[in-house]
C-alpha cells in the first residue's frame, strides 16, 4: 500500500506527504540527498526515504517499484522549461518501466487552455506524454498558491501586499493542504478517476480583499500593491501574472467543492489566520 511521493522536501510534495500520513497510509519518499536534514525530518514522521532524481531519471524506476500510487511534479524553476519537459519523460518513463498502477501528476490550472504561459505549455506537453503512455493516471491543476504570499514576509510586515495584477480583479487559488488532501482523496478511489484532469481552486478573493483579511489577522494595515507585469524581469513569470489578471482560471469551485468535500476546504481567511494569526 505504499505510495511514492516526488519532491517530498518541498511545498507540493510535502503537503501530500502530510496529508497521506494523516490518512494512516505508508509513503515513500524520493529525495536527492536522504541525509539532508529535510529528508532526516521525513525520516523520524516514519517515512521511507529512497534516493532518486527526477532531473536525470536516476532511480525513480527502482523507487516506484511494488508502490500502490505515485505523485510526481515536474518544475521549470531550476532549469527551464525544456527540462521540465525532459523531467515528464524520465518520470513517465520510470512508472512505464515499473509498471506503477497509479499516478496522480500534478501541473497547473488551464494548462490545457493555450495560454501562452511558458510553464503552462511546458506542463501541457507533459500532460500529452502521459496521456499518450500505458500509465494510468489523473492530472492535477493545483491555481495559484496562497503560499506564495509568505515569500513576501518582510513586505507584508512592512504593511503592502505587492502583486502584479489589478486590486479589484478575482484570483482564483489553493492551499497547500487542500492540494496534498486532494491527492489523498484520488489515491483512495483511483478508479473513480483514471484519465481525469481536474483543475482545483480553494478560495476566488481579489488582492485588494487580501489585503483587508491580512489586516484584520495581524492587526495592522495592509494594502494591495498593483504594478504592472510589465516591470516583472522573468518572461515567464511576466506572462503569468498578466493571464491572471485578465481573467485567469476558470475553476467551478462550488462543483468541485460537492464532489470533493472530504478536503475540507481551506479559504483564504482561514489559511491566513493559521498562518499568521497570534
């Protein structure tokens, strides 16, 4: 019943982690260094820790072997958006070759929508890879994280909320939790979902709504920042950020929401509040 988790010392991995030792379920960590404190930290919650690169393919077929699930992730942020298409084969090649009965991967929002995002259309074409391989499994397009927000700590404690969209334009979004309760809901009916892609959101809030729940949980002003995409050096980013505030993903929240309520859904209000409330 063990199910294999990528990137199990980061945000998404860790997450699922969480979520399926919250369910009683054996998980199997890949990680690149297992002595690294993070992986030493996964280690003593009673995870099994295997090494494998998901970059280079090296040892995820004998990671994934004799697994229940798997749940992968590919990412342009270290390398661009050619390797992440190289980390899609190595995976999907992995599970082919291990014959893995199950796995949940994990993209992004209206990947599939022709965006023009560059890492939307590098995920995309990941998501065709495994369509077209044996392996069966469902897609998942996690929104835009709440998360990202704590990378801007010192700016939130300096009172502003930068974000290049417009105050007033509704960003659609998910926890962290929601994700990894999510991935534990699929890997506890996988039949009921082979072949899917399902586009999750928690919340739909504004900045400028943000902003005001962010002040009343640390009980000081705090206000939305817009500034233009433009300003933003990484044209991939820049692209990102100018989707979102045209209009940015289409999630049927309320849908998913009655299909899925065993995820417990997390607004924005209350990921803040545990967050930073005292």
């Amino acid at each position: 019943m063990t199910h294999v988790v990528l990137g199990a010392t980061g945000g998404q991995g860790g997450a699922v982690v969480t979520a399926l030792l919250e369910a009683d379920r054996p998980v199997r960590a890949v990680v690149r260094d297992p002595d690294s404190k993070r992986a030493q930290e996964l280690h003593t919650r009673g995870v099994e820790l295997v090494s494998g690169d998901m970059v280079s393919g090296e040892g995820l077929a004998e990671a994934f072997a004799d697994s229940t699930g798997v749940f992968a992730f590919t990412t342009p942020f270290e390398s661009g958006v050619d390797a992440e298409i190289a980390q899609g084969t190595a995976i999907i090649g992995a599970a082919a070759t291990a014959g893995v009965p199950y796995l949940v991967f994990s993209s992004v929002a209206s990947a599939d929508r022709g965006t023009g995002v560059p890492h939307f259309d590098s995920k995309n074409q990941v998501e065709q890879l495994l369509a077209a391989s044996d392996v069966p499994h469902t897609v998942v397009g996690p929104t835009y994280f709440y998360d990202n927000l704590l990378g801007g700590a010192d700016a939130l404690s300096a009172g502003v909320m930068p974000i290049a969209m417009p105050g007033d334009t509704v960003l659609q979004q998910v926890s962290r939790r929601d994700l990894g309760r999510f991935v534990a809901a699929l890997f506890a009916n996988p039949q009921d979902h082979l072949g899917e892609r399902i586009d999750i959101a928690s919340d739909a809030v504004t900045p400028d709504q943000m902003a005001a729940t962010l002040s009343s949980v640390l009980e000081r002003d705090v206000h939305a920042e817009s500034y233009d995409p433009e300003r933003i050096s990484s044209p991939d980013m820049r692209a990102m950020f100018e989707f979102l505030g045209s209009g940015g993903y289409d999630v049927d929240i309320a849908a998913l929401q009655e299909r899925f309520p065993e995820v417990g859904w997390q607004s924005f209000a209350d990921w803040a509040a545990v967050q930073f409330g005292s």
